[in-house]
C-alpha cells in the first residue's frame, strides 16, 4: 500500500527541454503560477488548522471541556503536526508537489468535517492529532517547488513573500470561524474551512506543477546564472537523494541546522502563545469577547505580512545574513509581551496594538531562520531540513499549548485568574530573550554565493 502511494506521488519526469523562445516565454508563466498555487493552496490550509483556537470558549460550554482539556486537544496537534512536517518533508522531497499537496489538503478538510460531528473528548484529541499530521503535507512540497523556481539569490525577497501566505491564511481562519460560529454554532468553524479546502484541492491538482525540467524548462541557476560556488565546482545536482542522505549528509549533521532547530523552539513558543491563547487570554483578563478573540489573530497575522516581506529584502542585501535581521527583530517583540502582560483590562486597543508589533516582527523571525536553513543545504532537501526545523517548533508549541493551558488551571486556583496569566506572559517573555540569545550566535553567517 505504501510502496503503491509513494509510486503514485513519485516525482514528475524530466521531459524534452523546449525550444529556447519558448523557454523565455514560458518560465516567467510557471514561476508566477507555482507562487500563485502554492501561496493560496498554504494559505488554505490554514484555514483548517488555525480554526479551532477562537472557539476554544464555546466548545468548553457545550462540552464540558476546561483549559488543560483544551490545552490537551492543542498540544497533541502541535507535537502531531512536528511529527508530521518532519516525516512528510523527507518525503516530498522525493513526490510530485501536485499531487502530494493536493492529497493533504483533501485529508485535513475531511478531518475537519468529522471534527465537527463528533462530540467525544478522545476522538476530539485523535482527529486534531490525525489534523495536524496530514498538515505537515502543506509546508514541505511548497519549499520544494520554491528551491525549484527561485534562485539563491532572490530566495529572502520572493520566499519571503510566498511566507506571508499563512499570515493571510491564518489571519482569515480566526475571524471567519469566529464569524459562522457566531451565528451556527462551534461545529460551524470547522464545516465551513473544510469545504474551501475541498475545493482548493481540486485547485492545486489543476494547477501546481513540480520542477521547471518536468515541463521542458532549464534548472533554476540555469536560467537565472545564478551559481553557488559548490555548484560551479561541480555542476548542478539534479539527482533526486534517498531518505537516508537527505538526513544524514544535509540534515543531522549540520550543526547550524541543530543551532536553528533549537532557536526554532523558542520562537515557536512565543509565536504561538498568543495563537493558541490569545483569544482566551483576552476574554479572561482584558475584557474580550469571541470575536475579539478572532480579531486578535486576524491584528497578528496580518501585521507580519508587509514586514516579512520587508526583512527578507533586507536579508538579501545584506548578503544573506538572516541571523542579524531575525536578532534584531525579537527585540520589540519582547518589549511587546512586557506591554501587554503590565496593562490592565480596559485598554483593548493597546494589548492589540501589542499583539500586531508581535506579529510585524515574529514572522519574519519565522521566515529567517527556514530561509538560513535553506541556505545551508542542498533544494533537494528543502523538505526534509525544514521539516526537521518545524519538529522542534512544534515541539515547541506542544510545550506552550499544553503547559500553558496547566499553568492556568493550577495558579488561578493558587493565586487568581489575573495572576495566573501574568506567569504565563513572563515565561513567554523568557523565551523570547532566549531565542534573541541562539540568533546572535548566527550573527555573520550568510550563504555561500
């Protein structure tokens, strides 16, 4: 059976290369089309993955469920979605993006539409952990096809601009579950995404495609002369690597992609504690409500798309020294996190200005430290050096979600509700100067070129 599906969504054959006018016509064409499939197909998936956080409230007065419950549910997906980012990306590395994206976005719409049927406490935590691994589909085939159709030297600009695909995604996924299951219930907020992924599966089959040589186009550096000096050295690889040499020669052995791996952690905490708890945060201590919940993810995942943009231009003009940038960026962030844990409840307006200073520059801490992994080893292993990065981050939010969700429940009966949060905001508030701590190591390393 798996031998059958991996044959299925093996790799797409290399083809006659076109004629050169045809060549200069068409690659243009296929570059936008795989930003443009690929940027809207992730974006989609967010919309069933980051669904669940806004109605974490309602789903506890219909159910019965309390926050380490809920925080139980987050935390089984975040280490499931590690997992799943990590074993999926070796895997795309040797699949058709086509297919292998498309058939991910089907399983997590149909996840989704039994989540929402289902009223049973352990089913709940199997589906979103099912949830979360079939989402590990989405991330890696997206970093192939982008090592594939951009070249080094452009990568922090455009890779930057396709990473802003899930601050779309998952700014949208919190105010529209907010917003239909305001008026149909919890269920709704899951219902809804899944059909917009259903139909955005069907998209990405018609539309993505896999390397420029399997639609009779030269290579990347080819077409934009744009050579690493191991390339030059020894010619472009295009030979498709086995598991056991993604991992070992690219991956484990490389001790600035462990460096990264760990950095990754802590800032996956800090970008996710007010993902996963945000929401709730704001209805416990500042006087929030369920769409406040939903405008407070809409206020932190748009604020990174500009700057995520912005950064990874000024990373390619600054030779691609993405630890400096991505340092200098958890600054604010940690004055942010100060802000909002010292303000009291009745200044909505400026926890929430807070929460867009956070997400302006933890995105395009997010965004460095993958492209700094991707500059540090070969494009045919993109998904599998990312997918061991995100492991750790997933981790990393595994740890939040579900020691969070136990610090809260455990000190506001010590202490109070208020006080509870107040330890939760410092602990992320730690975990922001550690991760200021691991990028500076990376200071002035930039790609070979």
């Amino acid at each position: 059976m798996i031998h059958r599906l991996r044959n299925l969504l093996a790799p797409a054959p290399h083809i006659e290369r076109l004629p050169e006018d045809e060549v200069k016509r068409q690659y243009p064409l296929y570059r936008w089309r795989i930003m443009e499939s690929t940027f809207l197909g992730y974006a989609g998936f967010y919309l069933v993955r980051n669904n669940i956080s806004v109605v974490t409230k309602e789903m506890e007065g219909a159910l019965g469920y309390d926050h380490s419950m809920i925080g139980t549910i987050l935390a089984a997906t975040a280490i499931s979605y590690g997992l799943g980012k990590f074993v999926m990306g070796a895997w795309s590395d040797r699949s058709d993006p086509r297919k292998f994206m498309a058939l991910g976005m089907l399983l997590t719409a149909l996840v989704n539409i039994a989540f929402g049927s289902v009223g049973s406490y352990n089913l709940h935590i199997a589906l979103w952990s099912l949830n979360g691994f079939v989402q590990g589909m989405g991330w890696p085939p997206c970093g192939r096809s982008m090592g594939h159709w951009y070249s080094v030297r452009e990568r922090g600009v455009f890779f930057s601009i396709w990473n802003t695909s899930h601050n779309l995604g998952g700014g949208i996924a919190g105010i529209f579950a907010a917003w239909v299951a305001g008026i149909y219930g919890w269920q709704a907020a899951f219902y809804f995404p899944a059909a917009i992924a259903l139909i955005g599966s069907v998209y990405l089959f018609w539309r993505l495609r896999d390397t420029p040589q399997s639609v009779g186009l030269p290579p990347i550096e080819e077409y934009k002369n744009d050579y690493t000096e191991e390339e030059l050295e020894h010619g472009v690889n295009e030979r498709e690597l086995g598991t056991k040499e993604l991992l070992f020669t690219y991956v484990l052995t490389n001790k600035y992609v462990w460096l990264l791996a760990i950095a990754n952690f802590f800032a996956y905490i800090v970008r996710y504690s007010m993902l996963d708890w945000g929401p709730r945060y704001l209805q416990d201590v500042k006087e929030g409500s369920l769409h406040s919940g939903g405008l407070a993810i809409l206020v932190m995942e748009f604020g990174g798309i500009p700057s995520t943009i912005f950064f990874g231009w000024v990373s390619d003009k600054l030779n691609g020294r993405r630890g400096m940038v991505g340092t200098l960026c958890m600054i604010p962030i940690a004055v942010a996190f100060g802000v909002i844990a010292l303000t009291p409840a009745g200044h909505l307006w400026l926890d929430m200005c807070m929460l867009a200073v956070i997400g302006c520059f933890i995105y395009p801490v997010i965004n460095l430290i993958t492209i700094a992994a991707l500059d540090l080893t070969s494009k045919k292993a993109i998904g599998c050096a990312a997918g061991f990065i995100g492991l750790f981050g997933y981790i990393g939010r595994t740890v939040q979600a579900k020691g969070f969700g136990a610090m809260v429940h455990h000190y506001k009966d010590v202490y109070s509700l208020e006080t509870a949060w107040l330890i939760v905001m410092y602990s992320i508030l730690g975990c922001a100067v550690i991760t200021i701590a691991l990028l500076a190591v990376m200071w002035r390393l930039k790609p070979k070129a």
